[in-house]
C-alpha cells in the first residue's frame, strides 16, 4: 500500500499493478467489505478500467487483504452500486 488512497494489485499475468481507490463500502447482503479501483496514470480521455475485489481492512482502516468476487450476484449488486455512484459523478459535474 502506497497511501491511503492507492493499492497495489497484482494481475492475472503476476503484474504489480499501482490503482488509486475509486471507493470502497460494505454490503450487508453479503457481509463483506468491496474496493474498487483503476490503474494509476490513466489519461483523462481515455475510458477507465475499474476493478472490484472484497477485502479485509487492515491496519488503521487501510485495504489489508484483497480476494476475489466469488459470485455472479456480487458481480450485478458492485456494479449496481457503480452506476449508482457513477450517476452522482455526472450529476455533480452537471451543477458546476
């Protein structure tokens, strides 16, 4: 962990991947903690890759350990819960 609001991923390829912390929130329904991220250095312009893993909080709050999303319902309610946040982000931009 850089920071508190970055995370290093490591890919399917075996990578070592620095992402900034999109979010992270809980779930009742299923009981776990969820960080979603993107890859450090993404332009601007170009459409982001965002990641989602469960996790175990840490030390002091931070992201401790990452695991894998196990089901296809947690898959429909994280990106549920990403339209939800990803309609605010447009809203507030639509204020300023």
């Amino acid at each position: 962990m850089e920071n508190e609001n970055t995370l290093v991923y490591i890919d399917e390829d075996g990578n070592e991947v620095l992402c900034e912390i999109l979010f992270t929130f809980d779930s009742k329904e299923f009981g776990k903690s969820y960080v979603l991220f993107y890859p450090v250095g993404t332009e601007d312009d170009e459409e982001i890759e965002v990641l989602a893993t469960s996790y175990v909080p840490g030390d002091e709050g931070s992201v401790g350990e990452l695991f894998d999303i196990e089901t296809d319902e947690e898959w429909d309610m994280i990106e549920e819960v990403l339209d939800t946040y990803a309609e605010s982000e447009l809203d507030d931009e639509d204020e300023e």
